[in-house]
C-alpha cells in the first residue's frame, strides 16, 4: 500500500481500505475513492479544520466535505484526496434556541446536528422550524444548508436557506467567516469580505428565479447577502460550522391524506390551491401516484390504500388551536367536493400526534420504497429533481403524461434509430415509473425504475429530454436535492455563459487552488 501524505491533524485518520470504504459512497449510488478519512470530533473547532484546510490549500490536495452523505447527486463522494467526516454524535447538545417575546427565536446550531433535532430543539422551546426534508432524520443542518433543501412544507414556507440567518464557515484558505444576514450585502456588484489576505470582491451571483422552486446554488435570496454564497454551493466553497436559524411562533399542525379515483382531478384541486382558496393556507401540498402508494402501502399496510385509487394528496397546515374546527370543516368541504368520496379510507385526519406522525412517516417512505426497488433491482433508480414554474403545473403535469406513456414518440425518430442501433433493441415503449413530490410547488419527482442496462440508457435519455422541456419553461433542473456530480454536465449545458463564468468567477476566489468537492457543481 503506497505511503499516505501525512496532514496537519491530531485527531484519529482513517487509511485503511475497510475503514475508508463506507465513506466512498452515499444515496446516489456514485462510488469514489481518496486517500483516507479525517474524522472531525468537534465540527465547531474551526481552528482544527482551518489547519486542514490551510494545508490541504498550500499542497492542492482535493477534500470532500461528507456531512451524513444522504446526496442523491454525489455530492458528498470523493474523487481523490482526503474526506472530512462530521462525528457520529449529533452535536444536539449544543443546539441553544433564544425565545423572542413574540413567540419567534433563533435557533444556533452545530453542522452536525440532525434536520430533525434542530426541529425538535425548537419545539421543546414552544417555537417551530418548518423545513421538513425527507431525510430529516437522518441529513445535517450543515448538509441542508449546503444543498438549500426543502422538503413537504416548502409551499408555503420556501427552503431551507429562507431561514438561515448566520453561519460560521471556513474557507479553503482556512479564514474563518462570522457571516450575519443583512451586514454583507453587495457593492458594485460584489460582495467586499475581510480577510486575512486583505479586502476580496466576490462577485455577486444573480438572483434566485422568481416563482420557480430552486436548489441551483451561486444565487441569492432577496434582499442578497454575502451568506447566500453558501446556501446551496454543495460544499464547494466552504466547510459550514455553524448555523443559526429563524423560528416561528409555536403552532398547531392539521393534516389529513386525501385519496382520489381521478388523477386528474387532483391536478383540478392543486391549481386551485395554487391560486388561493378563501381560508386554507396549507403549508405542504404532497401529490402520489398510484404506483408510489403501492410501494409504500407495502411498508405501512395498516393504511390500507383503497385498491381504487389513483393517486392521494398529503396537505398540512399550521394553525392556532382555536381554529382546529373550522380547519376541519373547511377542509373537507373542499376535498370532499374536489372529488374525494365521503368515506373513511380515503379521507384520513389524525386525531392525535401519534396518527399524524404516521401519515408523515408514510409520506416519507415514499422514497425509500422506490430506492429499496431500484437496489434490488441492481441499478439506480433516475430520480428527478426537476421544478417548474408554478403557473405551469397544467403543463408539467401533461409532458410527463405525454412522455411516460410513449417514450419512443417523445424522444423522436432519430434518437429511437440511434438507439436500436447501439443496443439491438428498441426503445421501450415506457419505463416502470413511480411518481410522488411536491405538487403545490409544481415540483415532482419522477423515479423511472428501469430492469435491466438497456431500460437503464432508455431512462437517461428520457431524464435529459425531461430537463430541457423543463428548463425551456423556465424552470430549473433542481428544486431541493442540488447538483452534485451528477448533474454538473447538464447544468453546464443549460446555463446561459454569463452565468457559467460567474460561478468560476466565486470560486476561483474562495477556493483559489480549487481543492473543495472536486466534481460538483462546476
């Protein structure tokens, strides 16, 4: 085994293969390879991390932030180099939540800490953190930060970087940032930092799209801020040590799983909630196919999908508790005249905390299922990340019809001509396909499931095909998961130059030996 580097840090590195292999690999089915693991006790020690990386900077030795390494994109895999992993602890501990008198508060957390502790940090202090990602049990605020997730409840709430409002982070330089919303805002175009090198211009990147769910990093919130560079870059720019938060008021939350007959009459119902319906204001608007509730049904039979349905909608909404009844009441009037029958199987309220976090965990299994049948099938699943603008669900929804249901005629004649002769066989007609996501958003996840290599290249040329159609509406290749490796080459594809060269433009000055997450994102 050939000698490894030695590097400045005193606490306990990973070289041996066995060791170093679990963090080769993450959600996304990628494999990677470095030199070894450095193991990160305390993931607040911004001086012991600012040695590493001041090292690895002054050598251009490669590192990869790896965070829990739930990325769907491979994110978190190394391509040489040497991996900086978060302690198996949490870090809960040292989540403090600051309760405002109006009920509000910030919440100051380690990047290590779980989506889900943090959550429950702020509700033991009568507050509530309303980004829910599906891997919240199991992702770091660091990681959620890094990739500006999201989760069911960002139709009325936004992302996870809608709430960020200070981070510590270390640059590749090894300078330490004490980084507030609104004290860094843009000058001339660029962001001015003070550093330990001097004054920096960093260019100011344009703005999220407006209307358009988004996980594309090297963007800015309104009104933009220096700590925007970080929301979303997917560690490419710099470690995350800590983050602080903003809470809201502590609430109720009202849920129920409605189950339909009709798809199309889902779509009816979810435009309308798009455009308001006097006294609902649902937080999470989830849609699931029939073929998503069958993977799921499996894990929680106890629910017991009617064999009719066609496809249900999960909506939450936070409410005081002095409203519950006329939240019930409103909400079954509307779904029960959208076309829900009137019967107990397919309109589902929780009575209790106990019911509502099993229709959460339902909703959450979704994705677990379609990964648990892609890996027995020996192949990942093509998971789309795509979100559209919201006027144009009519239209999102009606090209995946289109497409899923005749894949030969939505790529075209020359695309099927290349292809039989490649693999010797035609395109297939369609592609097993679950579909499930973030509807009121006009975000699904469509998870095509293909059998063997061939329905495997069949299902890539169908995902691109589906992020052009969507990118020409204006809509964006990634609404939560981010970029990773997996997408940089279409992302590369489908931006304007402009917008290329001022992401290499941030990079180059933050990262200027380029020794962060090489092969993400740029």
């Amino acid at each position: 085994m050939p000698k490894v580097p030695a590097i400045p840090f005193s606490g306990r590195v990973l070289t041996e293969p066995d060791d170093v292999s679990p963090y080769l690999f993450d959600e996304s089915s990628f494999a990677g390879h470095a030199l070894g693991v450095v193991l990160l006790e305390d993931p607040t020690d911004t001086e012991t991390v600012s040695k590493l990386l001041r090292a690895c900077t002054s050598t251009g030795t490669p590192l990869t932030l790896s965070a829990r390494r739930t990325s769907y994109t491979g994110a978190s895999i190394p391509q040489g180099g040497w991996v900086l992993a978060l302690p198996a602890t949490t870090g809960l501990e040292q989540v403090h939540v600051r309760r405002e008198p109006d009920g509000s508060g910030r919440a100051r957390s380690p990047s290590s800490a779980f989506m889900v502790d943090l959550a429950l940090a702020a509700e033991s202090a009568r507050a509530f953190f309303p980004p829910d990602p599906t891997s919240r049990k199991t992702c770091s605020v660091g990681g959620a930060v890094a990739c500006n997730a999201s989760g069911a409840r960002s139709f009325k709430y936004g992302p996870m970087g809608a709430f960020v409002e200070a981070l510590t982070v270390v640059l590749p330089t090894g300078e330490v940032l004490q980084l507030v919303r609104g004290e860094h805002p843009p000058v001339d175009g660029a962001f001015e930092l003070d550093l330990d090198r001097g004054r920096v211009r960093v260019p100011c990147p344009a703005p999220r799209p407006e209307g358009v769910k988004s996980a594309l990093g090297y963007a800015t919130f309104e009104p933009p801020d220096a700590l925007d560079l970080f929301i979303g870059s997917e560690g490419t720019l710099g470690y995350i040590s800590e983050v602080e938060v903003r809470l809201l008021p502590a609430c109720q939350v009202f849920a129920a799983l409605a189950v339909f007959r009709d798809e199309a009459l889902v779509y009816r119902l979810v435009s309308r909630l798009q455009q308001g319906l006097p006294g609902l204001s649902p937080m999470s608007v989830e849609f699931f196919d029939r073929r998503s509730l069958e993977l799921a049904g499996r894990q929680f039979p106890r629910l017991a999908v009617p064999e009719d349905a066609a496809a249900a909608l999960f909506l939450e909404e936070d409410h005081d508790a002095a409203d519950l009844e006329r939240l019930m009441s409103l909400y079954y009037e509307v779904l029960v005249e959208a076309g829900v029958p009137d019967l107990g199987a397919y309109l589902r309220v929780p009575s209790n905390r106990t019911e509502h976090e099993a229709l959460r965990d339902f909703r959450h299994a979704v994705p677990e299922a379609i990964n648990a049948t892609a890996r027995q099938r020996g192949l990942r699943k093509l998971g789309t990340d795509l979100a559209w603008p919201r006027p144009r669900l009519s239209e999102m929804t009606e090209t995946y019809r289109d497409v899923l249901d005749d894949v030969p005629r939505a790529l075209g004649a020359k695309v099927a001509e290349a292809f039989l002769r490649e693999w010797g066989r035609p395109l297939p007609l369609t592609l097993d396909f679950a579909t499930f996501g973030h509807i009121g958003d006009s975000h699904l996840h469509v998870n095509l499931l293909p059998s063997d290599a061939c329905e495997m290249a069949a299902g890539k040329l169908l995902y691109d095909h589906l992020a052009r159609r969507c990118v020409a509406a204006g809509g964006v290749i990634s609404g939560e998961h981010g970029i990773g490796k997996s997408k940089r080459d279409l992302l590369t594809e489908l931006s304007d130059p402009e917008t290329l060269e001022t992401r290499r433009a941030i990079k180059a000055v933050l990262d200027p030996a380029g020794i962060l997450a090489r092969g993400n994102v740029i």
